[in-house]
C-alpha cells in the first residue's frame, strides 16, 4: 500500500460515516440537542441558552454550554439560509475535514521524526478507532476541541518557539477552553510551565501571552457572574461534580435506591435559593459527600481513566447507528453484582465488534507506553505529545468512555508511528 491508496481508502471511510448522516438517518444525541438550541437561540434572540427558551427558565443553561461551538453552528446556519439538510450537509463536511486534516498533521509531524511505519498500519489505527469518524458526523464539539489540541502539539513540534507562535498557541488553547471547559486547569498551567522551561530565557511579552487563556477564563465567568450571579465558567462542572462523580460513588458504595434518596435530597435543600447560593450549597455538599468517600471516589478515578483508554465506544455505535440498547453501561459498571449483566449485553454481534474493539484499543495503550519509553524521541518531544493525554485523562472522572477519547486520538496515532523504529537517513 502506497500514500495515495492510504488517503483514498481514508476519505472512503469518512464518506461512508457522512453519507449515513446525509443520505440514511441524521442521528442526534442529547448534546446535539443542546448545541442546536443553544445556536438557535445566540442567533435568533441574541443569548446563549442551551435548551427550548419556551420552557421554563433554568440558568444551567445559559452557561452549560461554552459559546464558541454554538456560534460556529450559527454560522453554518446562516449559510444554508435556513435549509436544514443543508445545515447539516456542511457542518458534517467541515468537520470531517477537521478530521482529514487531523490525520495529515499527525503523518506530517511523523516524516518529521523519521518514523519507520507501514501504510497498511497506519490505515488500520484510524479504520479501528472507529470514534474518529463517528463524532465528525455528529452535531458535536470534539472534533474542534481535537482540532485546537493538534494545533498546539503541530506548533511546538513543527515550529521554531518565538513569540508569533507562542501567541498561536495561546489562542489555539482559548479557543480549546471556548469549546470545553476541561481545558480550565490548562489555562492556569499555561504560564507556570512557561516560566519554567523557559526561567532563563523569560520575554515580558511572552508571559503576557502565556497569560492570555487565564485572562479569558476569569473573563468568561465575570460575564456569567452578570448574567447568573455566580462567579462560574460553566454550570457543567456542578452538574458533573453532583450527578457524575458523586452520585456514582455514592451508588457504587450504597447501591442506586440510597444514591438516588442522597441526590434528590440535596437538590431538595436547594429550593428557594438563589442561583449563586444553589450553585454553592450543590458543590460543597458534593465535595462533602467525596471527601467522605475519598477512598471509594479514588478508586473510581482511577478506574475510569482506564476505561476511557479501552472503552471500544458501545455509546457511540449505539446512538449514531439507531441500535437498540437496553443496559445504560456508564452507570452500571460502577454497580455491585451488574458484571453478568454486563457480560450479557455483549453477547451478539455488535458485542463481538466492541470486544475485538476493545483489544485494539489494548494494543494502543501498550504502543503508549512504548512510546513513552523510546529511546530514540527526545524527552522533550515525548513530554510535548504525552501532555495533553496525561491532563485530559486525568479529569476524565469515574465515568471514562470513549468520548473522553476521542480528542486524544492524533496524539495516541502519533504515538503509534513512532513507538516503532526510526527510519534511516538517507
């Protein structure tokens, strides 16, 4: 297999994703939902609110959702003048070729390192990691949060660091945090990893800059401290603190009848309050009920980063496919005596799919930690790609699915190509 055969036998595989979409069933999931609401709704009435602004009012969503994803689906909106199959013809075409070009960077950055691979090899890791072309094809951020994370990768491997490029950087992570609020910390660590690699070679300009993204975030939560009354980038990171990571360690440890009672309990002591001092009461009853739990939520940390590293993408298929789904596998595998059911909800083909999956994605991890101890990639370039997989799995959470993935799959490609032999200079 040659380069050009790679790339047709590529694109294919992106079309056939696209044209499903397209051509068969456009498939929406509850995110999706959200971001067109919330497009609709910065375009028609000048405000971001992620959900029907005919029903009643809830201030989550207007700070649910980051605005720069929605402002994108605005645009695409305009250009399709009001056509809905158009809408989604060019938001699906754009992102897969994000997607393309994703893979290219990585082949480009590759070459650079003399990496030693095969066509073949590389057209299996990306058929295999099936989310790549599954969330280019649906109405979701993660294409664009891969996108800015690449960027950054592409910048410091492939560019000479000056203050030009470090001011790309910058803005390639503001536009990261725009998209999701994961990268908040990321913000925060922009200027102390600067001020320590570069502690003999400090630019005025160039801590400035560094600076930039956490200038942005205190920005972002003073505009919805004037439109909520709380100081917050964004109500997803209550709603993940109090449904995700402590309602599964609570129904981990007591089972899901007494987690349910302890939630709706808490939300109960919330009526009547303000929005800021809802948001309040919410988060230090959650980090109350953890710091109670520390060792069980510890566990469940830890297990779902290695989840999110194997999970073969049921979710994913499920949904962008329209298959039935009986079992909700993100809870219940944080559930006592579920493993039978678990077992049983792989027992058909798509099951055998997932689990073959499932291997690969084994296999990806064990080429990371090669990678991770190659000899022939200099510590720098190993910290620079490792970075950003490290950090985002490490807030992964109890619940790690392929989703939380899915942005991470051009650096994990990347890893890949050169956790094998280098190629001999010519």
């Amino acid at each position: 297999m040659n380069r050009k055969t790679f790339w047709i036998l590529i694109s294919a595989l992106h079309a056939l994703f696209f044209m499903k979409q397209i051509l068969v069933h456009n498939s929406l999931i509850q995110d999706s939902v959200e971001y067109l609401f919330a497009a609709d709704n910065l375009m028609q009435k000048g405000t971001l609110y992620a959900w029907n602004s005919n029903f009643a009012f809830n201030a989550d969503w207007l700070t649910k959702r980051p605005f720069l994803y929605p402002a994108i689906l605005v645009v695409f909106k305009w250009l399709s003048f009001g056509n809905t199959w158009l809408f989604f013809f060019l938001t699906y075409l754009v992102q897969n070729l994000l997607s393309l070009n994703a893979i290219r960077l990585c082949l480009k950055i590759a070459e650079k390192y003399q990496a030693a691979f095969k066509w073949w090899q590389a057209l299996l890791f990306i058929g295999l990691s099936t989310s790549q072309m599954i969330y280019a094809n649906l109405v979701m951020s993660e294409i664009w949060l891969q996108s800015c994370l690449l960027g950054i990768v592409y910048l410091l491997l492939m560019k000479p660091f000056n203050s030009q490029n470090f001011f790309y950087i910058s803005l390639l992570l503001i536009a990261g945090l725009s998209i999701k609020p994961v990268l908040l910390f990321a913000s925060a660590l922009l200027p102390l990893i600067y001020i320590v690699v570069r502690r003999k070679h400090l630019s005025v300009l160039q801590t400035i800059i560094s600076c930039l993204p956490l200038l942005y975030y205190f920005a972002i939560c003073g505009i919805n401290e004037r439109r909520t009354g709380h100081f917050q980038y964004s109500s997803i990171t209550t709603i993940n603190l109090l449904h995700y990571n402590t309602y599964v360690t609570l129904m981990s440890e007591y089972g899901t009848v007494k987690a349910d009672s302890i939630i709706d309990a808490i939300k109960i002591e919330t009526r009547g309050l303000s929005y800021h001092d809802k948001q309040v009461y919410l988060e230090t009853a959650s980090k109350k009920l953890l710091s109670e739990h520390l060792p069980k939520y510890a566990w469940l940390h830890s297990r779902g980063i290695a989840l999110a590293l194997i999970d073969p993408g049921r979710f994913d298929y499920t949904q962008f496919f329209n298959l039935p789904h009986r079992t909700n596998l993100i809870y219940q595998t944080n559930q006592k005596g579920m493993l039978g059911t678990i077992i049983q909800s792989f027992l058909n083909p798509l099951g055998v799919w997932l689990i073959f999956l499932m291997l690969f994605n084994g296999f990806r991890v064990l080429k990371g930690f090669q990678f991770l101890l190659s000899k022939h990639v200099s510590w720098q370039v190993r910290f620079i790609i490792l970075a950003f997989p490290v950090y985002i799995l490490i807030f992964t959470g109890p619940i790690g699915t392929s989703r939380f993935f899915m942005p991470l799959i051009p650096l994990a490609f990347i890893m890949f190509l050169l956790s094998g032999k280098q190629r001999q200079s010519e």
